[in-house]
C-alpha cells in the first residue's frame, strides 16, 4: 500500500457523551435511506445569528503547504492564497467560502483563551476537529487541528465546526462496503491510527435519528478519498478539494441568512459552474457509486454474447463437416 501512503484524511473528535450515537444502524427503511447527503449533527447545531469567536494557538507557519497543482477541481483560492500566512489564508477561506453561506458571525480575536474555536498547528497531530457547538464543551486546549494546510482541509474543518459530520460515515450501510481487516491495516500504516480510532472516524456509522440531510453525495468536501481496495465491492472514493453543490445547498438552508446570496449564485460566482450542474454530476456519481460493477457486468454480458455466437458458429461448422463426410460417394470395388 506505499502508493496510499500520500492520503491524509482527519480524524473526527467526538466528545464521549455523544460517542453511543454512532454505529447504531440497524435498519434501512426508505425513510432513513434517503438521509445524509451534506449531513449534519443536529444536536451540535448553532443557533442563528450566533457569534463564533475563534484564536489561534500559534502562528501555522511551521505546518506543510500541500502542493495540490496537479489535481483536478481544486479550489480557485488555493492560488490566491499561496502567498498569504497561513493565518491569513484561514480568515479568507472563511469569509469567502462559509460567511457568505450561514446565519452565523465569525470574529477572529488575538487571545485564544478567550475564543470558543481555539486552531493549533501540530503537524504530529493530523487534521482534526470538534463537531459544531462541541467547541463550547471544551474550555481549554485546541478544538480544531491543522496539521498541514491546503483550502480544502480547512474548508473540510471549518464544516465539522458548522456540525457537518463525515461522508463516508452516512447511516445508509450500503453505501460503502469495507473491507474492514484491510482499512485497519491501511489505517495503521498511512494515517498510524489505532483500531478504535479507525472505527471510530472510518466504519462506524450515525444515528439515522441524529443526522439530517439528504442522500450520499460522492463530490461533498467532507469527504476523502480511499480506494478501491479498502472495499468488498470494488468502489472506493475520490478527492475533493472543494464544496460540491449539495455541500452549498445544504449549509445555506440548514444556517439560512435572510440577507445572504442564494446557492446558485454563490456556487455559480465560486467556481464557474451551476449548483445544478454540481448535484446533477453528484447524483450520476452516486448511481455508479451504488452499483460499483454495472461497468463489469455489461462487459461480461458482452464477453458471454459472444463467445456463445462464436460457439454456435463453430457448432453449426461440425456438423455442416459432418454431414458433408457422409454426403461422400462411396466407391467399391467389385
């Protein structure tokens, strides 16, 4: 698994209260199968109109710059940003890509004992952040990690602290099939997590009475790549460096600003494309996604179809052979 070891995905802090709310699926009724597309803690939700104070712990510059040049749907900040400080990148991520979007007013003050959201920089510490309003719960120390820096994981933390929760971990059980004794190994080696922690931020799922939001969504930024070969179906998970449509849609409805842009312009004036167009490449994704070997099984239809043709060619071959021998005259001597 060398080729992996570059993924870098965050663990998921979840206070201990709220810990026997995972991993209590036990059904899939219509119902609760159509929950979880940009989805959301409802308990660990902010109240409109709510001040979120937020300090830095240090200054970031000691943290990695990931280099994602060479990737496909990358944010357009991540070039604006490059030649800011890190600080200074986090403030712009946040006021232009979640500001715009929520009912809620974030203040950056120079004293983080004093703020309620407290951003370390511990490059030893991965990524990592509280769920929404579990920032509050927690009165010393950080309550969201940056071990390394691009918009994306930023973006991706920023949401946890709006009380998005992780993709892969929709209550819908069908949606991705691991393979669980190759994620701990895959876990253990490229993120050097622990068994619980791996359940914890990989396998186990929600609540369905605890989430809201709608059906799985392969483009949202809450969620990471892993591969193909962490699954007993053959379908792993992409990369994404930015907010998919429904992750706008979502948010804008869930913290909905009176005063604010509409979805549609906003993703339309982010990124160039429509929100409908976004949702629209979402829910084709997420038909393959959820029938990982129609590709396989057309293939193999075809393959069948004609090696029958080709075995029925040969038969009719024989027997024409077979007839003809017999057709012969025979010639005696007398």
């Amino acid at each position: 698994m060398s080729d992996l070891k570059k993924t870098k995905i965050c663990t998921q802090k979840i206070l201990d209260i709220h810990k026997p709310e995972m991993d209590l699926i036990n059904s899939h009724t219509p119902e609760n199968q159509k929950k979880l597309r940009a989805a959301f803690f409802t308990k660990k939700l902010w109240t409109p109109g709510s001040t979120i104070t937020i300090g830095f712990l240090a200054t970031g510059e000691n943290i990695k710059r990931r280099d994602l040049s060479s990737s496909q749907d990358i944010d357009p900040l991540e070039k604006v940003v490059s030649s800011l400080s890190v600080q200074e990148a986090i403030k712009k991520i946040v006021n232009e890509r979640i500001q715009p979007l929520v009912n809620l007013n974030f203040s950056f003050i120079e004293n983080p004992s004093n703020a309620i959201v407290r951003i370390s920089f511990d490059p030893d510490g991965g990524a990592w952040s509280l769920v929404g309003t579990d920032h509050m719960g927690q009165k010393d120390g950080a309550t969201m990690n940056l071990g390394w820096f691009d918009v994306g994981t930023t973006i991706h933390e920023f949401g946890h602290l709006l009380g998005l929760i992780h993709e892969h971990q929709n209550p819908n059980g069908k949606t991705i099939m691991w393979d669980k004794p190759k994620v701990l190994e895959w876990a253990k080696e490229t993120q050097g997590w622990s068994e619980s922690t791996t359940e914890e931020n990989i396998i186990n799922k929600y609540d369905k009475n605890s989430i809201n939001g709608s059906d799985f969504d392969p483009l949202s930024i809450m969620l990471y790549f892993f591969p193909s070969s962490l699954t007993t179906n053959n379908s792993g998970t992409q990369q994404n460096f930015r907010l998919s449509g429904e992750d706008v849609m979502w948010i804008s409805k869930t913290y909905h600003k009176e005063d604010g842009v509409s979805p549609e312009v906003f993703y339309q004036n982010t990124y160039g494309t429509s929100l409908q167009s976004s949702i629209d490449k979402s829910k084709m994704l997420s038909d393959k996604f959820n029938n990982p070997n129609s590709n396989y099984s057309n293939w193999k239809n075809i393959v069948f179809g004609v090696c029958g043709v080709l075995l029925i060619i040969l038969i009719i071959v024989l027997v024409l052979k077979f007839r003809r021998k017999r057709e012969v005259p025979q010639i005696y001597n007398i």
